[in-house]
C-alpha cells in the first residue's frame, strides 16, 4: 500500500487506488457503526447515548491511528 520508506505517492495510480479502497473500506465500518451502536428514539432511554458514542469514537480512533499511523503517511 505504501512505499517502503512508508510514504505514499499519488502519483501511483495503482498505489492510490488500493489506498482509496482501505479508506472506503474503513468508512464503510464506521457507517455500519454508527447505525448499529448509536441508539433510535425507541432504545434511547435503555442506552447511554453519550457513554455508547465515546466509546464507538474511541475504537475509531484507535483502529485508525493503528492503520494510518499519523507520521507514516504523507500525500
């Protein structure tokens, strides 16, 4: 996915592409996240909302600091 000196060039058509599709990949968990943690009116009185909502913010954070380390990538 990257470079081997871990930075990732755009000008790679191909390197870009299969970055573009992780992120896609990962946008598309967080959505189904989202829609199955974050409660409905109708269970909002069984769940702590905002408890439920951290905790789904940090897992996102962690597993995406895991993947796309913030000093490993530059565009």
């Amino acid at each position: 996915m990257a470079a081997p000196d871990g930075t990732l060039n755009c000008q790679d058509f191909s390197m870009f592409q299969d970055v573009l599709k992780v992120m896609r990949n990962i946008d598309d968990r967080i959505v189904h996240s989202l829609n199955t943690t974050v409660p409905t009116v109708s269970f909002s009185g069984r769940v702590d909302a905002s408890q439920t909502c951290r905790q789904l913010y940090e897992s996102v954070s962690q597993s995406f600091n895991l993947t796309f380390p913030p000093h490993q990538y530059t565009l």
